[in-house]
C-alpha cells in the first residue's frame, strides 16, 4: 500500500486499523500483527507503536503485557457511543459559536456550504463536511476539547462515507440546519444539528455494518 503523502505516519497507521475494523478484517479480541502492519504500509515500528498508544487511549484497543494489542469490543453499542461522544462534543462548539459568531466565521462557514453543494464527488463532499468541522472547531474549541473530539471521531468521520451514495443528499441539510442556527445566534438549535447529525450518522453505519456482516452473529 503506497504512502499517504501529508498524513503523519501515525495517522496513517491509525486509519488503516480503522478500516481493517469496519470491514471486518479485524474483529473485536483480535490480535493486531504490528510487523505486518509496518510492512503492508512502508512504515517503521515506531509510527506503528505510537499509532497503538492513541487507539489504547482513545478506546479502540487494548494492549496485553508481553501479548501484544488488541481489538477492544466493536458492537452496535460501541459504535453508537462513538457517534454520541462525536455529536455532544462538536454540539458544544457549534453552540460556542452560535453564542457570538464572528463575520469572518460566518462567510467560511457560507464558503464550505457552498463546496458542500458544488462538490462533484462525494471525496468534494467530505473534504467540504471536515473543512465546515475544521473552521468551527478551530475558531470556537479549546485545547481540551480538540484532544477529545480526536478521540471521539475515528470511526464517525471515517472514509466509510466514501462508499455511501446517498452521502450528500442524506448530510448536507445538516450542516444547512447548523450553519442556519449559527447565523441566528441559537446555540440550543446549533448544538441539536450536532447530536442529530451524529445518531444519524450511527444509524446508518451500524445498519450498513450489520448487512455486510461486520456487525452481529459471532464476530460483531
């Protein structure tokens, strides 16, 4: 697998467990091969090792003294929390800017929208949806809170969404209703567009997930 230029290492590392769980290649108890994973991807040990010490800390894995990692549970429940902790803590920054949106924030916020609806490819959309993310979190969320939505979006802004047609059509009067709630200064509605996005999100993964037998029966 070729490397992803502009991706830390570690990040990359990381996306690839990701995506070796959504597909099911990794189930929950799994034993992660580190030495395979290095040289599937062209990476050193060390991006490998410090890529395990996010996913422990983040809930993804755990690691056995002198027994490697671990895939920690992945079920229905587990999937949906992820989605839930997503949605509240992007809920509070969306509410943080709605409480006294600069000008500046409201026209990148207009700017991604306007990316969102024009994007040719649902590749356009995505990088539209984390770019309106990025200029919110950015202007409105603190050290802390940046550390913790990291940690809670790993599988909620994964490229599972990619593969999923109906991505713009199903997401994109989401963000109209936050931005919309945003620019009338409405912190309770900016935060609500937040929460609904995420459990909307969580619904369709985890049906999506069921049909193709990552989740339920023995290994979900």
């Amino acid at each position: 697998m070729p490397k992803r230029y502009g991706v830390k290492e570690k990040d990359q590392v990381v996306a690839h467990i990701i995506d070796q769980v959504l597909t099911g290649r990794l189930r929950s108890g799994h034993r992660i091969d580190r030495n395979a994973i290095a040289a599937v991807l062209g990476v050193s040990r060390v991006p490998v090792q410090e890529a395990m010490v996010q996913l422990e800390h983040d809930g993804i894995v755990s690691t056995r003294y002198h027994r490697g990692a671990f895939v920690e549970r992945f079920d229905e429940a587990t999937l949906a929390e992820h989605h839930e902790l997503y949605g509240v803590l992007n809920g509070m920054v969306s509410a943080r800017a709605a409480t006294d949106p600069s000008a500046d924030l409201l026209t990148e916020i207009d700017d991604a929208l306007h990316h969102m609806r024009g994007g040719k490819s649902r590749l356009d959309f995505h990088q539209s949806c984390q770019r309106f993310r990025d200029v919110v979190n950015n202007a409105c969320a603190g050290p802390r809170l940046h550390a913790a939505i990291r940690a809670s979006q790993w599988f909620a802004a994964s490229d599972f969404w990619l593969t999923y047609p109906r991505v713009r059509a199903e997401f994109l009067p989401t963000y109209q209703q936050e931005a919309a709630a945003i620019r009338d200064r409405d912190p309770a509605g900016a935060r609500t567009a937040c929460v609904e996005r995420s459990d909307l999100m969580a619904t369709i993964m985890i049906a999506e997930l069921t049909r193709r037998g990552v989740l339920g029966g023995a290994g979900g």
